[in-house]
C-alpha cells in the first residue's frame, strides 16, 4: 500500500472512531435514474450489478426462477453486508400457467442443542452481544439449499449457468460503493474479531474505502464446489466440515448433523386483500406477511384518499395502526412447526376492524396490549422482485440479519455467516424463546399483489421489523394514492412499533411534525432518505408494461427489456 493511501486509511480510521463517517453521503437528492420499464422481463434489485444479471438470465430463455436464484447468489458477493450463503430467507413465487403460489422458507434454524436460556449468565441478564456478535450468533444457513431446491422444481437451467455471474464477481472483484464503504465503517469493529473476514472486507485491518476493489476469491472456490456438487457440497463433507469447526471455535454450538439434517420448508403464504387488491405474502416463520395483511386491515376501516398522503392525520393513523399490529406480533408470532399461531384470527377483517376502533382520532395510544385473535379463530436483509415475459413473478427477501452478520466467516471458504439468533427472544417462556431446531421469527415479507386474478406487483424491503410497516406503506402508495412505483419507494416513510418513539425520514414538513407532537407522539427525526427504512425493489404489471422500481436509499437498480 503507497503512502497516500494508507494515510487515507489512518485518517480514515481516526474518524471512525469519534463517530464520523469518511465517504461521500450516500443518500442524496441528485439520484441516478433507478426506475425502468420493459414488457420482456424486469428485475428489481439492490444492485444494478445483479439486476443485469437476471435480464441476462431472462435473455437466454431461463425463466423468473432462474433468474431469481442467480441474482440471489450474486446479492451475496455484490451486497456482502445483507445476505449470502451464509444466511437464509423466503421466496414466494407465482406460476403463470396454473395460477399457483409456491412459498418456500429457507429460514435458518438453531443448532439442535441450543435453549432458551443459553444467553443468561448467573445473575440471570441477558447477554446481548453474544446474540448478535460470533460463533454463538449463529444459525444454520439455509440459503444454498433453498436455492437449489427451488432451481431444481421451478427452474430450467443448470446450477452452473445460474452461478457463473456470482463466481465471475467473488473472482475479479466487486468496486465498493459509497453505501457498502460506510456500512464497514459502521462495523468494524465486528470485522475486525475475526481474521477471515478482516482479511476480505479491510486492507492491512483498516476499512476498505469506496471505489477499492472487494475479491473474495475464496467464495468464488466454494461456489464452483457448490455448481459441481449441488446440495451435498455445502451441507455435507468439507464445506459442513469447515463451518461447524469455525462456529464452535468461536463458542458456537452447530454441529456437522445440524448442517447436514437442514430442512427446506415449502409452506403455504398467507393471503388478505387490500380495497379489492388481493395480497399474497409470507407466512411463519416470517411474521412479515400476516401483520403487514393486519395492517392493512386495520387501515382499510379509514379514507387514506381523503386524509391525503403526507398529512399529520395520515400518519397519525398509520403510527396507531402499527402500535396494534406489532403488539400483537410480539405475542403471538412464531415457528408454527413448534408453536400454536391464531393466523386465521389475525388475518381476519373482523378482528382488524375492532383492533381499528381503539384509535383515537387526535391522539397517541400509550400501553398498548395485543388483542384477542382466537375469538376470530375459523376455519419474515435484502429484496428483489422478478418478472419474466410468461408472467410468472417472484419475490425474494434474505438475509444474514444484522450488516455482516456474525462477523465470521469461516476460513478458507469466504462465507460469512448471519448472527440469526438474535432475532429469538433470549429469555425463556415466550413464544419465539429458542429451542433445539427452532427458526427464529422473521420480519420478511415478500409480497405478490392481485388485481382481479390478473398479476399486478410483487415487492418487499428489507429493514428487520420494520419490513412490515414498509411493505404495507408501499402497498397504500399505490393502492390508495395510485403512484407508480418507483414514487411508491420514494415516498417519505416512517415506522412505530408497539411502544416507543414515533420515527419518520426527514422530507416530511417540520409543520406535519409539530401536529404528530401536538397529538402526543414522541418524533424522532431521520435523514431524508435513510437506509434505517429499508431498501425496497418492485415491480408493477401495466396492461402488459412491467415498471420497475429501485430504492435510492441503497444502491437498488430497476433493469427490464
């Protein structure tokens, strides 16, 4: 390394560490063009890179499927920091010909030995960083197996084909962008524990800047192993080999049975409907899709189109309305393989409009409660959305959890492994608390949306909870206020859980702000377009146009034919 740049690195690495961020803002006004249209085929993705990379699927015949599984791979060398075949996520797929919804959760599960007091020290606290930072973080992966299991049913090309893309990037490099540059900066000291990931995501340990170039070369050598030898080669032999050993020497506690016994699970997805529109989105493990329909629900008792978009009323009921579904999130979510979960109750129009009746017109809601679905009781990071010229769509949501996961990725192979056991709860006798094989509760919710039995979008953010409220926001944009959906992603957003602060991006007006205030809502003002709120990619079907939307808050790029 020459002297400037190592004394960029130096200077760079001093302002880190008083808290401030050394690359150009990555969110600004002056966006380039991420919207796109086609009528052939669109993909919609956090990364223009992986986005090409579908349309060239699409191009050479292969279908959504194909399309979906090579640009998922790619997101994972492209997009290091939110997924990879160290993680895992949902699909949710709609096959032209029949009309048929496939959702297939490749969720991660806990290691069999895992229990529900494992982060308790002798004092009986929570030990927090241990859920989210090294070997006792981790879950197994699933993503390679429900990619795989999902080329091999709806697909049509090869294993090798749908790598290649992925194993050309891992090879030669991928520059860094403004966004990833300041995401490692943000996390480098999570980089920094482990000598693998140092040795891939910093140079001689300081943060790699934007515009160097990202080799994992490593990753690149376990994908071939991954198109040569399918499912077996990750889960089984070496690879499995590798990961249980670097797990445990970190304190871990998966083992070569735990990758090897690893299930794909092929689910059915929940489905609402929204002011005529029907909506198909995920099921559990994923809360995602259950609240973002009970959101809806609840907002459907209200005229959005005569409260108008943007004002301190539309907020307010949109804030209130989150306050009730992520109450009821809390309490009655979880993997449904090991728990009771009142999914009818909570789907049910009945049981939104009584939860709508709790909200006040003019004022915030303190100490609210979850409701009681069982009276109504009858009969789960990043996105991309793909649409190809026979009208099957796919929408994806995946994840390694929080950015770089774990931290560690296993030596030799260039995976980086998610930290998903922080999103169990960490205490005993809840719903979501951790048992042996378990998956923990997901906010994702890739999403399909109908008008009629005709195909009208698929879209999903990441985000971790606030996934819900983002999808439902997005699903009003343009349902409510008919925008298209690039100014659907664009839109000013905000987000409310159950208690706590009411949080919104800054372009809404100080005026709007001061009302929520005057109602009683505690605001806490983000940047005006702030990554805190996801990275949402869509796509609008249009008498026969594809319209593809990307979010400027990430490095999202809309690309169709």
């Amino acid at each position: 390394m020459g002297k400037t740049a190592r004394y960029k690195r130096v200077a760079g690495l001093f302002l880190i560490f008083f808290g401030i961020i050394v690359t150009k803002p990555a969110f600004s006004t002056d966006f380039p063009e991420r919207a796109a249209r086609g009528s052939n085929g669109m993909v919609a993705a956090a990364k223009e890179e992986a986005s090409q990379i579908g349309i060239d699927i699409l191009k050479q015949g292969g279908n959504a499927v194909d399309a979906a599984v090579a640009v998922g791979f790619a997101l994972g060398v492209l997009e290091p920091n939110a997924s990879g075949i160290g993680g895992g996520g949902f699909m949710l797929i709609r096959i032209a010909e029949t009309g048929e919804y496939k959702f297939i959760d490749y969720r991660e599960t806990a290691a069999s030995s895992a229990t529900a007091d494992m982060y308790l020290n002798e004092k009986g606290e929570v030990a927090k960083h241990d859920a989210s930072v090294g070997g006792k973080s981790i879950a197994v992966p699933g993503t390679v197996a429900g990619y795989l299991k999902v080329l091999e049913d709806y697909g049509t090309m090869g294993r090798e084909t749908v790598l290649a893309p992925a194993i050309k990037y891992a090879e030669e490099g991928v520059e860094v962008s403004g966004v990833l540059a300041e995401i490692i900066q943000k996390k480098y000291d999570v980089i920094l524990r482990n000598e693998a990931s140092s040795k891939i995501y910093l140079s001689d340990d300081f943060p790699l800047m934007e515009g160097d170039l990202l080799v994992n070369k490593d990753l690149a050598k376990t994908m071939r192993a991954i198109a040569k030898g399918g499912r077996d080669a990750f889960y089984k032999g070496d690879l499995a080999k590798k990961i249980a050993k670097a797990v445990q020497a970190d304190r871990g506690l998966i083992t070569e049975k735990d990758i090897a016994s690893y299930e794909v699970k092929m689910r059915e997805p929940v489905k609402g409907s929204y002011r005529g529109y029907d909506i198909v989105s995920a099921s559990p493990s994923s809360s995602g899709g259950t609240h973002v329909i009970e959101l809806l629900n609840i907002m459907e008792n209200f005229d959005l189109e005569k409260t108008g978009f943007g004002s301190a009323e539309s907020w307010h009921l949109w804030s209130e309305a989150m306050k009730l579904a992520y109450s009821d999130r809390g309490k009655f979510m979880g993997d449904t393989d090991f728990v009771k979960v009142p999914l009818n109750g909570l789907l049910s129009k009945d049981y939104a409009n009584a939860r709508a009746k709790m909200i006040k017109k003019n004022e915030s809601m303190d100490g609210i409660v979850y409701g009681d679905p069982m009276n109504y009781e009858s009969g789960s990071t990043t996105h991309f959305s793909v649409v190809d010229k026979e009208g099957n769509m796919v929408a994806v949501t995946q994840t390694i959890n929080h950015f770089f996961g774990s931290g560690v990725t296993v030596p030799g192979t260039g995976i980086l492994l998610n930290d998903e056991m922080a999103d169990f709860t960490l205490t005993p006798g809840g719903i979501n608390s951790i048992e042996g094989g378990k998956r923990p509760l997901s906010s994702m919710s890739p999403t399909l949306i109908l008008k009629g039995e005709e195909p009208y979008a698929t879209l999903g953010t990441p985000g971790g909870k606030r996934i819900i409220g983002t999808v439902a926001l997005l699903i009003s944009n343009l349902i409510d206020y008919n925008m298209d959906i690039q100014e659907a992603i664009e839109a000013p957003r905000i987000n409310q859980y159950e208690k706590g602060s009411l949080t919104m991006e800054g372009r809404i007006p100080e005026k709007v702000q001061k009302e929520l205030e005057s109602m009683g809502h505690d605001v806490v003002v983000k940047k005006d377009y702030d990554l805190y709120f996801g990275g949402a990619q869509g796509v609008v079907i249009d008498n026969g146009q594809l319209h593809g939307g990307a979010d400027p808050r990430r490095d999202g790029k809309a690309i169709g034919y």
